[in-house]
C-alpha cells in the first residue's frame, strides 16, 4: 500500500485528492443551510457573513462536510508538488545551503574591503561572472573532449565541474529574476501612461476642432445655442418653431460629423 501511494504521488498526471467525491450540490446546500442557521441574529433572520475558514471550522459540521471547508494558509515549511519538495518561502536559496561549490563572490573581495573600509559595499557585477562561467564552460567542454579521446574512464571530474559551473551560472540568472520582474512593471505602467496621454491629446485635438467650428458658425451669423436646442427638440419628436432654426440646426450637426 505504501508502495502504490508514493507511486501515485510521483506520476505525471496525479489524480486528484479523494476528498473531491465530497464536493456535491447535496452536502454544498447542506453547508451553506448551516450557515444560514449559524448567523442568524436575535431577530432570527439570517445576517450576510463572510466565514472563516476558522469560523467554519468551530461548527459542528458532519464529517462529509468538513472537506469543504478550506486549510488554512500555510505561512511556512515546505509542500511537495508531484514528488519534488517545494519552500514555501519566495526568497532564493543560496548555493552553499545546497551544497554546492560557489564560484563567484557574494560580495566584493576582501582586498578591495580593505583598500577602502570607509566605502559602501559594491554590488555585485552579475554580467562580468556570466561571462566569465559562459567561457570556462567553452573550455571545460574542449577539455572533456580531449579527455574522452584519450582516456574516456576519467570523464566524471570534467562533468562534474561543467555540471558546477551550469548550476553557478542558473543561479546568478536567477537572482535578475525580482529585477526582471520590476523593470517589466514599469515597462507595462509607462505604456499605460503613454497610451492614456494619446487619447487624451486626441480628445482635446478633436475639442479644438469642434471649437472652431462653432466659433466658424457663429462668425456666419447661424445662432448655434438655438440650433442645438431645436435639433434636440426635433430628435424627441417636440414641434420646434422656425424652419431655418432647423435647418442651422441640421448644418450644425453634419459639419460635427465631419469634424469627428
């Protein structure tokens, strides 16, 4: 048995979890009647509530529908996600917590500290060590040629280190990831900006051109106040008086349609 659950555990397409036969429309009704009854106040009308998964939990519920009552957030320790165990924790292990050989400092070299105690610490420069693990990769790689031709027996040393060298230089990619991240939020945001600017300069081009025809119209003699008023009185089926009040009122509105 201990066999056949890890083996569940471990394949690529895990089933899910027992407890999904107990999320039915029966026992979700039966759930949410109980916790009508539960938040009932003194007049003995239920109140709206928003429940805890806490609050939830202090109810004497049946078993079949205590599944359905969501865990609380883990806050720490690790889950397992088929098979392999995860941190819970967003901050990114460092190689020696894992065992493995650092090849580039985590901090400015000690001589450079001495030379200058009173300066702040140099960050570190993540582009100069890739370029420099990307080339001892390249010559690794010659020499574990060179080793298969001549004595292929000795290749595991020589793997050993283009493996170390592989992990170094996935971790200092790794640790651009929080700057990735921020720089394309900021990249997203000022496109925003930039976007709601142009319509915003459209609006008040289009504004512009409104303006000066009806300035336009104004200077020919055409009474735009009263032709607004007349077209919106002729649009809601009113009587308007006056033909040629109508008739501004129907040049008005084709020249704004031109306009737009």
């Amino acid at each position: 048995m201990a066999d056949a659950g890890q083996q569940r555990t471990l394949t690529a397409f895990a089933p899910p979890p027992p407890l999904w036969k107990h999320f039915t429309p029966t026992n979700l009704k039966k759930l949410e009647d109980i916790k009508k009854e539960a938040s009932k106040g003194e007049d003995g009308k239920p109140q709206k509530k928003k429940w805890t998964p806490a609050e939830l939990r202090s109810l004497d519920l049946p078993p079949e529908l205590r599944y359905l009552v969501p865990p609380e957030i883990p806050t720490s320790g690790q889950y397992s996600v088929f098979g392999e165990v995860q941190n819970l924790s967003t901050a990114l292990p460092s190689l020696k917590d894992q065992g493995i050989t650092q090849l580039y400092p985590s901090s400015p070299t000690a001589e450079a500290d001495q030379e200058q105690p009173s300066q702040p610490a140099r960050p570190l420069h993540h582009a100069y060590y890739l370029l420099k693990i990307s080339k001892s990769l390249l010559l690794n790689f010659l020499e574990l040629m060179g080793i298969l031709s001549k004595s292929p027996e000795q290749f595991e040393p020589k793997v050993e280190d283009l493996r170390n060298l592989f992990i170094n230089a996935h971790h200092l990619l790794n640790l651009y990831r929080p700057h990735q991240a921020r720089e394309s939020l900021i990249l997203m945001m000022e496109e925003q900006l930039s976007h709601t600017r142009e319509e915003i300069q459209q609006m008040d081009k289009l504004k512009d051109e409104i303006t000066g025809v009806l300035d336009q119209l104004k200077k020919d003699g055409i009474d735009v106040d009263q032709a607004t008023e007349a077209s919106n009185s002729e649009t809601k089926g009113l009587s308007s008086s006056g033909e040629k009040t109508r008739a501004d009122a129907r040049l008005l509105w084709e020249l704004l349609n031109e306009v737009n």
